[in-house]
C-alpha cells in the first residue's frame, strides 16, 4: 500500500464528500487527480529550463490526468535547498516525486523519507549512487540516458579530429556527481582508445563562469592543448569564453554534453564541434509517464528505463 496512500486516501474523500454532498461531485475529480512534484537543479542552466517547459507542456496537455508542482535551485551546488523543496513536498502529501538530485548521495535519505511516507520518487537525470543506496536500504527507478554512452559518443567524433598523441582535457562536473563521473568515464573510452594525452581533468562544478576560470588556468599552463572535453553545455560556453580570451579558440576543439540552444549557435558557428542531447524537454515527461504509470500499484515498480542520447554535430543539427 506504499504508493496508494496519498492519492487513494484523496479519491476515497472525495467520493465520500460527493455522496453526502451532491454539489460536490463537480470538484470530486479535480481533487482526486494526482500532483507530482518535479524536483530540478539549477534553473539558471538552460537545460533545466527546457526540462521544466516540456513538463509544463505535458501537462497542460494532460490537465485532467494530474497536477505539477515544478521546483528548482538557485545554482547547481545548492544542495540544502533541494533537500529543504523535498520536505516542502513530503509536507504538502504530493503523490509522487520526479527528481533530478544536485547530489548522488546527499538527496537520498529525504528521498526514502518520501518513499517511507507513501510518496512515489522516481530518480531522473543524475543517478542515485549504487553504494550509498545500498546503505540506505533504498531503490527507486531511474530514468534517464547512459551518460557514459552518450559522453563516448561526444569523444569519439572529437578524436577524430585531432591529431595523434594530442593533449587534451576534461572539464568534470560537481565532484561525486554520477552523471558527472559517467561523462568524464565516456570521455576517458575515447580518450584512451585514441592513445590520446589526457593532461588534465578537473571540476568546473557545471557552472559557466568557473569553466571559464579553469580552461583559463588549463591553457597557461598547457599551451598547445588540442581539446577540451566538457561534461556539460554550461562549461563548454565558459571554456569557449576563456580561449576566445585567450586567442586560441581556432586551435583548440571544444564539446559539450546537453545540446542547449546557446552551444547549438556555437556548434553553427564551428566554435564547438559536438554535443550530446540526451533531450531535455522530454526527460521530465518520461520520469511522469513512469510515476503516472505506477502510481496506485501495491509494488510500484523501481526497474531502471533508459532513455535515448544522440550525438550532435554541425552535420546533423537542425
């Protein structure tokens, strides 16, 4: 009965209400609907942006089948206010949670009090981690793409064009990130299949203008560095910005990883060769199709749903 409770409980008084009280049946099904929380990262980041339009779109075009209740940070670090727009939820009995955690390991254990509390959380974007699930006695479905996959792709278009033994680096995201790490991983595939030199990787914690600081530092102290792996499109602006500086954007190649509409320009303009689109306006909507779907069941399901990432190019950008 986990899951049932908050929208069962809803549908029984509302049934109630509306054999005591004729004039009710009106409202009946309005209150009955489920509201799902979508619970996002930063939305200064235009990729959360997208996220929280498609979700909107959804559902205005499903109004009668559930409410939404969108919630974002102010930046991508901002961790403590995530956990704190959870509680909000738990506090306010939505029926289920979309969540794309700031951190792998720190929304968890709001997140089992979610799930304790009959609420049904489904993980989307950034994936909880393994272990500390584990430790938690906790399991939620993830939906969402293989960022490995997907950052390989990125890497393997890259390498191509760049020559043997080039020196190359990786912007990273926020340290114990999973889709983060799996990134830099898929990148680290290509890197290594092509013999190419990895001199650095550090963090830029997703956020543009630490991109910028970092590749500035990374090119002082690599001048001939042939490319630059972003693990997402909000780097990749800030790496662009730091070589444009620098007079070295012609010969150092940049890729992202979300395909937002500012790196599309760039990619257009041949000032990023490549980007991943792991489609950010539908990614939301799939994590509440899967809530919707299991929403009710006595055993909610927790099986994992991989979603499509495409690699994007100049040759293939619309």
């Amino acid at each position: 009965m986990k899951y049932l409770l908050p929208f069962a409980l809803r549908t029984a008084g509302a049934l109630l209400l509306a054999t005591v009280f004729p004039s009710y049946i009106a409202h009946a099904a309005d209150a009955a609907k489920p509201r799902v929380a979508l619970v996002m990262k930063s939305l200064a980041n235009e990729f959360f942006q997208t996220m929280e339009k498609g979700a909107k779109d959804y559902q205005a075009q499903n109004s009668s089948k559930f409410d939404l209740i969108s919630n974002g940070i102010k930046d991508e670090t901002d961790v403590g206010q995530q956990i704190n727009i959870v509680n909000q939820m738990i506090a306010q009995g939505v029926d289920a949670i979309v969540i794309a955690p700031a951190n792998s390991k720190a929304l968890i254990a709001v997140c089992k009090k979610a799930q304790d509390a009959g609420i049904l959380v489904v993980n989307i974007d950034n994936k909880f981690d393994t272990d500390a699930l584990a430790q938690a006695h906790a399991k939620f479905a993830f939906v969402g793409p293989d960022n490995r996959k997907g950052s390989k792709l990125v890497g393997d278009y890259v390498v191509k064009l760049l020559p043997a033994n080039a020196k190359v680096a990786i912007l990273e995201g926020v340290p114990g990130a999973f889709n983060g790490i799996q990134r830099k991983l898929g990148f680290e595939d290509a890197i290594k299949a092509a013999n190419l030199d990895l001199v650095t990787s550090q963090s830029a914690d997703w956020e543009t203008d630490k991109a910028n600081q970092v590749t500035a530092a990374i090119i002082t102290q690599t001048p001939d560095l042939a490319a630059i792996f972003c693990s997402n499109d909000s780097m990749a602006l800030g790496a662009v910005a730091a070589l444009k500086a620098a007079g070295k954007l012609s010969s150092v190649k940049v890729a992202g990883f979300d395909n937002i509409s500012a790196v599309q320009q760039l990619i257009k303009q041949g000032e990023v060769v490549a980007t991943a689109d792991q489609h950010a306006d539908e990614l939301a909507v799939f994590g509440i199709e899967y809530a919707l779907d299991n929403l009710g069941k006595k055993d909610a399901a927790t099986s994992d749903k991989e979603t499509q990432v495409d690699l994007i190019t100049k040759d293939n950008l619309k």
